[in-house]
C-alpha cells in the first residue's frame, strides 16, 4: 500500500467537514486510492500529472485531487479536495 501525505488546502476542509457521512465518503476514497493510486482519472493541460477522483454524495459532486510520487516507494500526495463547483480553478492557481 502507498504511502499518504496530504497538503494544506486538503487539510483544511478535510478538517472542516461536519457531515460525518461525506467525511466516512472522503476516507473510503483515499483508502481506495492508496490501495490502488492509479484509480482516478489523469488530467491534461494545465494539471498535467494531477489524477482526480469523483465522490458523489446529495446529488453533489466532490472532488479529490492527487498526484502520486514515485521515491523509494510510492507516496500519494492529496492535493485538495472540496465540491467540483470552482475547483480546478482553485487547483490550477494553487499548484501551478
């Protein structure tokens, strides 16, 4: 299984989630992740090496972005996460 590092802005709504079942949502999808990293979708242009991953939940969609980072073994790195409304907006100015 990958290793896990999660950045800042990732943190912080993690952290910030008070619907317990969006947040259970949020863990299974990074604990899938980890088991399997190439699970979410590649990005293109811009947020090149960026993989999403769609959770759905209230007929809302959220997000997760993540790269995954190949040293002595493999590091997923969660970039951030949030509902999809403004999100790769927010993504391109955060890691670009």
């Amino acid at each position: 299984m990958a290793e896990l590092k999660i950045l800042p802005p990732a943190a912080k709504y993690l952290k910030k989630l008070k619907d317990k079942r969006l947040k259970k949502l949020y863990e299974e999808a990074i604990k899938a992740i980890l088991e399997n990293p190439l699970l979410g979708e590649e990005k293109k242009g811009d947020l090149k090496g960026v993989r999403g991953y769609d959770i759905y939940y209230n007929r809302i969609n959220y997000e997760l972005a993540y790269t995954i980072e190949y040293v002595d073994n493999t590091v997923v790195v969660i970039i951030m996460a949030g509902t999809r409304e403004n999100f790769y907006e927010q993504l391109k100015r955060y890691w670009n």
